[in-house]
C-alpha cells in the first residue's frame, strides 16, 4: 500500500472510530479515547516525516550544487591556462604548471576537481607565477577564487554524500513509522 493511501485509510479509520468511541470501546474495551490519541500521534508523525521522494530530491538538489560548483571550477582553470599561454606564450612547461594536464580528468570528477584547483592555486598564488600572471592582468580574486570554489565543492560534495549514506537509515525510520499506523 502507498504511504498516502495508508494514512487516508488510517485518518478515515481514526475519524470514524472517534465519532462512535463508546461502541467500540464497549466491543473493544482497549479501544479508548487515550488509544484513539496515540493512533492519532501515530499518523502525524508518519505524516511529518519527509516521504521517499522528497529524500531524493534533495539529494539531487545537492548534487546539482556540486556539479554547479565543478563547472565553475571548470571556468576559474579555463581562465587561468589562457592567462598561462598569453603569460608564457613561449615556454610550454610554464604554461602547463598549472595543471593543464589533469583538466580532462577533472572535468566529470569532483575530487579531481578539487585538488586541480588546489594545485592551480597553490603555483598561481607564488612566485614567480603570481607576478607574471598578475602583470598580465590576471587578478589576485581570480587566483584566490580557485582556492574558494574547491572549499565549495568540497562543503557540497559533503553535504551531498551525506544526504546519500543518511538515506537507508532514513528509509528504515519511515518504515518504523508507518509500520506503527499500520499495526493499529
């Protein structure tokens, strides 16, 4: 049975039994007015815990978030190795300091992600880099931005893997629940 139909049946159920409580507790002499309360305790506890559904649309709320995060990642280190080349338009090893050669790696992987921009940033933020780099117009809130967007991405990417490893307990929480609604 679907979690809202169990709870229309059980209010439906709750709702009649409260309006004849005297024929039912003379047939049923456990069936109370405090059994009543409890039953409707019950349901609305079953009732505010979130459903299934909503579980996972936040999980894909906090994945959209990390992969937002990633693709502005993605244009910090776009804009840094254009820098490099116009920085350095003669010395490739410079230019690829930046770690231009785990871009495609790091494009689908946030951790991969993460530790480019860590990288990136770590050799923008020093010399000689940073006065080359600066002296070509590239700006030192660029350089503190790839540092910035791979804390994001990786406050994201915790807050999203926790949704996700939280989400079979939450699951067996609701079943206790509605297990308890649908025993009575």
């Amino acid at each position: 049975m679907e979690d809202e139909l169990l709870l229309t049946r059980a209010q439906t159920q709750h709702d009649a039994a409260s309006g004849d409580l005297a024929l039912f507790t003379a047939r049923f002499p456990w069936f109370t007015a405090a059994y009543l309360t409890s039953y409707q305790t019950d349901i609305a506890t079953a009732e505010a815990f979130p459903e299934d559904a909503t579980v996972m649309t936040d999980i894909k709320v906090l994945t959209a978030d990390v992969n937002a995060s990633v693709d502005e990642g993605k244009a910090n280190v776009a804009a840094l190795f254009l820098y490099a080349e116009l920085t350095y338009p003669n010395d490739k090893v410079k230019q690829r300091v930046f770690g231009q050669d785990r871009m495609d790696k790091a494009r689908t992987d946030q951790e991969k992600m993460m530790n480019l921009l860590e990288h990136a940033h770590s050799f923008a933020n020093k010399a000689p880099y940073k006065t080359d780099l600066l002296g070509k117009g590239y700006t030192q809130v660029e350089i503190d931005a790839l540092l910035t967007v791979a804390d994001n991405i990786r406050e994201k990417n915790r807050l999203q893997e926790h949704a996700m490893a939280s989400r079979p307990v939450t699951t067996q929480d609701r079943i206790g629940v509605y297990n308890a609604v649908f025993n009575r």
